[in-house]
C-alpha cells in the first residue's frame, strides 16, 4: 500500500514486488532526503524499473509502502520514453499543458530548442534521441518536485549524454527538486550524483550520501595474501598471479607497510565490487 504525510523527500519501509515466478524487489528500505539527486544503479533485471514505476504510483508493490511530502508533484520519464509518434513535439507540449495542473510552458519549450528539435515533424519521425527530448521536455514543463528517470540518456550519444545531464540537472536545481535517476553506466555519475541506491537482484545492497559511503572505504592493494593487513570488514577481494586486492569498510584511513598500498574507493570501484561480490555470494 502507499501512504503520504509529511517527510523529509522519500520514505520507503519493505517494498516488495514479484512477476509470478520471479521477485522484483525484496524488503526495499530507505530514506531519500528533499532535493538529493540520487543514482539508482544496479545490473539490468536488477529491479530499478520496477522501483521507480511504484514510486510513481503507477505499480502497486506486493508489500510494504512509501511515503511522499503532501502536494509532492512526480514526473516520471520511463525507458521507453513514451510520446505519442503522429503528434508533433508542439502538439505534445499543448496536449501536456492540458493535462498538468501545474504548467511551463516557457520552459518546456526552451529546452526543446536549446537541443535544437523540430517542433513541427512528427516524433515518429525524430529519432530516438530526439524523443527522449520531448519526453524530458514535458517531464520538465511539469515543475516536478520529484523527478523520476528511467535510464534517461540511454538514447543519447556520449557526448550529447554530458551535456543533456549538466543542462537537466540545472533545471532541477533552482526548483530544489528530488530526483532519482537509473543508470547502469557508473562513469558518467561522477560528479553529478549526491546520493547512491545500489540494487542487486531486486535487493538494496547499499544507500547512503555517496561522499559518506565512499570516505568509509578503502581499497587496499599489494602481494597476493589470503587476507587483507587491514582491519575492518572485507566486502570484497579479488586475487590475480602475484596481487591481491581487498575493499574494506573502515572507520578511519590505514597506515600499512610497503609493498600495501591504501588508495581511496571511487564509485566505480564501489558499485563494481559490491556487484561482484553478489555474484560469489558474498553479500547478501
């Protein structure tokens, strides 16, 4: 069930949701504070579709709920980014500011022309980069102060993604909305993102200010050694011909001897290991 009173920005207490056979979320809990921008990542089947499709209210989770601030307004841009293909981009943001009770249309229509779309062809006829505008440019016109997206660069090419990030990001800023963004490209988070959601399986293996979750790792490096010379929890080791390397959970920054090496955990190395070690069976 969902329930909405006052909080902080999101409240998730034991989401749960199966398609038949197969689990898509299991005992799914966090807390997301207002105006976070937060990376959901995860492997694909990982459960981001579905978490981010329940926070819209558009799926109903088999167990647990989640709560909203009153008077949140979502917008949520799906994978798919639908728009309708025999409507053109300036008949799709008319249709929207009919539908919205909240509306920009300034906005909206900016950001389809700072990125150059056409306005008047008909978006089956766009490409699929050019859709993903108009679908961000609705979301956008919308004044979400929750911001839902779904692999939403996937579409774009590398250098176009760095650009539309930096822009969106700033659209939401000023506004001190909440977003939560799927991806399972790590590098292109760096950076951008203050918050993380790792899942892994339809479980959330890590949640927490990514600047705080990252200072309380180290990755630890040298000779190849059946255990780490660092004190602390070993969430992940891997072991080549002549070098081992271990990522640990420590409180404070450790001293150790040479040939070791302590280095600091970036989110690449977060993400990489703590999903490598699901698939050995190291972290439930």
């Amino acid at each position: 069930m969902t329930a909405v009173v006052e909080t902080a920005g999101i409240a998730v207490r034991g989401l749960g949701k199966g398609y038949r056979s197969s689990v898509a979320l299991r005992d799914c809990t966090f807390d997301l504070p207002a105006g976070r921008v937060a990376a959901l990542v995860g492997a694909n089947g990982a459960g981001k579709t579905t978490l981010l499709t329940v926070l819209s209210g558009l799926l109903r989770p088999d167990a647990g709920e989640f709560t909203l601030r009153p008077g949140e307004r979502v917008a949520f841009v799906a994978q798919e980014k639908p728009v309708y293909k025999h409507l053109t981009p300036r008949v799709v943001l008319q249709l929207a500011a009919r539908l919205n009770l909240v509306w920009d249309q300034a906005r909206a229509q900016a950001w389809l022309e700072r990125f150059d779309i056409p306005l008047d062809r008909r978006c089956g006829q766009l490409s699929g980069g050019q859709r993903t505008q108009v679908a961000l440019a609705v979301a956008i016109g919308s004044r979400p102060t929750l911001l839902l997206l779904d692999e939403p660069l996937a579409d774009l090419d590398p250098l176009a993604r760095t650009e539309v990030m930096r822009d969106l990001l700033s659209e939401v800023a000023d506004s001190g909305a909440t977003v939560v963004m799927s991806t399972h490209i790590v590098t292109e988070l760096s950076g951008v993102v203050d918050h993380l959601l790792l899942l892994a399986h339809g479980t959330l293996l890590a949640d927490g200010d990514l600047d705080e979750l990252l200072a309380a790792h180290v990755m630890v490096v040298g000779p190849r050694a059946q255990e780490s010379p660092v004190r602390g929890e070993v969430l992940w080791d891997k072991h080549l011909d002549g070098q081992s390397l271990f990522l640990v959970r420590t409180p404070t920054t450790p001293v150790v001897s040479a040939p070791w090496v302590v280095r600091p955990v970036s989110l690449e190395d977060y993400v990489l290991a703590l999903l490598s070690a699901t698939r050995k069976g190291d972290v439930a």
